[in-house]
C-alpha cells in the first residue's frame, strides 16, 4: 500500500553573527511597570535570569539587516537543502509578528508582505506561487506547517515554503527586564507530498487560541520609563501568567496530537519546542509525560538552543529541527535537570513532536514521523 505522505524535504536557517551576552546589558538600568528602578544589581539580574530561562547569549542582526532579508537567506538554504527548483513552489507561508522594523526606528512596514519581499529576493517568477504572511504569535511556523499540509492535502498545492523569520532586537525595550529574553533568527522549511510505501511525514496536529482572559499576555506597551513617549511602544508580557498559561495548556494539546495519531508515547525520540524558557519547557515536557503515567523522562528528548540563541519567536523551532537535522552541537536537558552540551540526530523513521505557545495565545502541535 502506497502512502501520499506530506513531508519535509529540505530545510535551512540563518543565526544572526552579532553576540550579545548578559553581561553586555549591565549598562541598561532596568525599571519595573510602575518606573520604579529595580534595586539589585545587574550581576543579581542577569543570574537570577539565567537560572530561570538558561539564556546566556543571544544573537541581534546586523544594522542593515531585516527580518525578511535573514527569511530570504533560511529559504535560499532550504530550498537547497530540498534540491528543487523554486518555480515549483505553490506558496510561500512567512510566519512573523513585527513585519520589517529598521534599525534605530519602532515602526513596522509589513506593505507589501514580508512573503512577496522573500519570493522576490529569492527570484521567484512563477505568479502561481502564492505568498503571504501569518501572524500567529510565536507558533507562527508550525501553524505555517499546517496550512502548508491542508492546502496539499486538499489538492490545491503540491510544494510549500513555509518560512520563521523575525527582529525581536528591534522591538524591545531595553529598560525592561524581559529585554534580556528576545533574539533574531531564520528558519524555513520545504513541505511536499511524497508517494512513499509507509506511512511518514505529518501525523496529527492540533491548534487553539485562548482569547477570553488571555489574548493580552504578549502586548505592545509603552517603556518602563515614565518620561518616555507613551505613543512609542515595545513588546511587552505577563510573565507570571503566560508562565501559568503555557503549563496549564500545552502538555493537553501535546497528548490531544499524540492520541490523534494513535502513537505510543515510548516511541517518541524527539520534542522540538518552542524555546521561550528553558524551566518553563521542563516542566511542560515532565507535565506532557505524566499525563501518561510515565515519570521516568528519556535523556535526549529535548534539544535546546536557548542558551545560546535566545527566544527568537517564530524562528525557535525550525532553527532548532534545521540544526538537529544537520547535527549541529546542541545543549540537551534531563537527566536532573541538568543542561549538557552534546549532539542530537535523526533516524528514518523516528517519531518526533513540534509543539509551541504563544501570543494570542495561541497553542499547537504536529506529531511528525521523521
């Protein structure tokens, strides 16, 4: 028996150059919400805030760079990491939140869509490949997953691109603790349907917005300075509750995904999830895991890049998949908690999970045999 499977086929990503460790924030003074200065010193801060979100270092784009032009870049390397030709790509799917936001402004420019400028940087000529944007916070790229597997499933595209791109540096503001947390990144992908005698590629998904109490975790606020311009405005979140929100959520939709594709959860080899919070990832996996019963977590199961790229969205996963793919270095957590670098692969056939959250809030999930 002879499967359609729709199936990624190539994938790439771009890192940004620049490092920008904790440390290199000791010259911000941070305020809280109300634009009282925070007492502690930065060396207190940014321990404090390694411990709770692993991060150390992230990675800021160039000056002259955009969030399309590292887009375009990712795209270029998965498409030929895939080995086609782009004219025969149906749709370019572009996942981002802040569209193009040039250096020393705050403004976004999103006309015409960050898709068209990344078809066009890439030379695409084809009409018939549709590109356009999709703002789903920072489960963007999955949710680009899922549109890419209906439209092919449905018939109407055969090949996709789906595309993670964004300038976090661009939009935070630097008098806010949660600055620390938001880097740049790329990654893309080639989605396509493969005849093949086994059943692979895109399991199951499942997708949900939480939009009664939650749709204003993640917003654009003013600083935390008080003097400033309130009509300028910066990234802004409720930590404390998207913290609360994301273990209270995830694990269920995780499993909802998992019992869709009717897949044993001892056969799963890999979580790809989104990079936000390195503690906060740990306990949703150790959450996800119990709703099975099982307390005894696999060692290798979560590959990590926080530590040295940060949060940087949309581009978290699939920069995260593209290096595991490529069997890049990465850090891995579990056993104890513990953080350990090493590195991760893949196997024909292995099964693996993509799971994210984030403004909206948006949450899903894509159970994938490799």
């Amino acid at each position: 028996m002879n499967y359609n499977n729709v199936v990624i086929t190539g994938t790439g990503s771009y890192i940004p150059n620049n490092i920008v460790t904790n440390n290199d924030f000791a010259k911000n003074k941070f305020f809280d919400d109300n634009g009282n200065v925070f007492e502690a010193s930065h060396s207190e801060i940014a321990e404090k805030f390694k411990a709770i979100t692993g991060i150390e270092e992230r990675r800021y784009v160039d000056n002259d760079q955009l969030s399309s032009d590292i887009g375009a870049i990712a795209a270029l390397r998965a498409i030929e990491d895939a080995g086609i030709d782009k004219e025969s790509i149906d749709q370019i799917i572009v996942a981002q939140n802040f569209g193009d936001v040039k250096k020393g402004t705050i403004q976004t420019d999103m006309v015409p869509s960050l898709a068209s400028r990344i078809k066009y940087q890439l030379g695409i000529e084809n009409p018939s490949c549709v590109a356009y944007d999709l703002v789903f916070g920072c489960p963007g790229w999955i949710q680009g997953l899922i549109h890419a597997y209906s439209f092919i499933k449905s018939g109407m595209a055969q090949r996709c691109l789906v595309v993670a791109n964004e300038t976090l540096s661009r939009v935070i503001d630097l008098h806010d603790r949660d600055s620390m947390i938001y880097s740049d990144g790329a990654g893309a992908a080639v989605i396509e349907i493969i005849e093949e005698n086994k059943l692979n590629g895109i399991l199951s998904f499942i997708s949900a917005t939480f939009a009664k109490d939650e749709a204003y975790y993640l917003y654009l606020g003013k600083s935390n300075i008080i003097e400033t311009d309130p009509n300028i405005r910066y990234i802004k979140m409720h930590g404390r509750k998207i913290y609360e929100f994301a273990l209270n959520n995830v694990p269920g939709a995780m499993k909802e995904a998992m019992d869709k594709a009717g897949a044993d959860i001892h056969e799963l080899k890999k979580i790809f999830i989104h990079q936000a919070n390195e503690k906060m990832d740990h306990e949703i996996i150790k959450r996800f895991y119990r709703l099975y019963k099982v307390r005894k977590i696999p060692q290798h199961i979560m590959p990590m890049n926080i530590h040295k790229f940060g949060n940087s969205s949309v581009a978290t996963i699939p920069t995260l998949f593209d290096m595991v793919r490529k069997e890049e270095s990465l850090m891995t957590s579990f056993e104890k908690g513990e953080s350990t670098t090493g590195y991760h692969n893949l196997s024909k056939g292995d099964l693996i999970m993509f799971a994210s959250v984030g403004a909206g809030m948006n949450v899903n999930a894509i159970v994938y045999r490799y």
